[in-house]
C-alpha cells in the first residue's frame, strides 16, 4: 500500500473530505495483511464473472495460436501489465471503502 496518500489525497479531491490529515495507514498491518487476505483467500467469483472469464480464455487460446514469438512475448508482457493494473485498481477501492468507513463512523459520532 505504498500509494495509501496518493489514494486519501485523491479521495479528499472527490468528496472533499480531510482523510489524509485524519487517517494514518502506516500502522495498519491488519488492513494490509486483509487486503492481500481478500485478494488471494476470500474473493469467490460469481457466476457472471466465470462466464466472462471463460470468453476471455477463448479468445486469448485464438490469439495465441496465431501468434508468433515476438507476438507472444509481447503479448505476455501486456497480459501481466494489464494484471498489475487491476490489482492497483482493486487496491484503490478496497482503501476508499476503508476510507468511506471511517469517515461515516466520524460524521456520525455524536458530540
């Protein structure tokens, strides 16, 4: 979670919030090791997800057989690109649903 400020900072923009001045991430290990926990361990794919992963792998079968070395290597190179960006985005939202939590739990704390 090394950009955890570029992500508060960027949620502070959308809903003009203070989370970068009233959340610190660097002590959570329990919300980094959820995470990956979620990301590797809980996550069950849904029926609709399945169907589309089945597509994808069709799709990606044809491709490959027509390609040629180059065509496959660089074809890799854009599959686990295309993967690290995912898992940013995934990150991203898992960090504003944390962050979403935290700031309803402040605003709603009576006085």
């Amino acid at each position: 979670m090394e950009n955890a400020k570029d992500i508060l900072r960027h949620f502070d923009s959308i809903f003009d919030t203070d989370a970068l001045k009233n959340i610190d991430f660097s002590n959570m290990k329990l919300l980094k090791t959820l995470f990956s926990y979620f990301k590797e361990e809980l996550y069950t794919s849904s029926l609709e997800y399945e169907k589309l992963r089945t597509k994808q792998l069709r799709i990606s079968d044809k491709m490959e057989s027509t390609f040629t070395e180059e065509q496959q290597k660089l074809f890799e190179q854009y599959w686990e690109i295309t993967n690290q960006m995912s898992s940013e985005e995934e990150q991203q939202l898992f960090l504003f649903g944390f962050i979403i939590s935290t700031n309803l739990n402040n605003e709603c704390k009576t006085k």
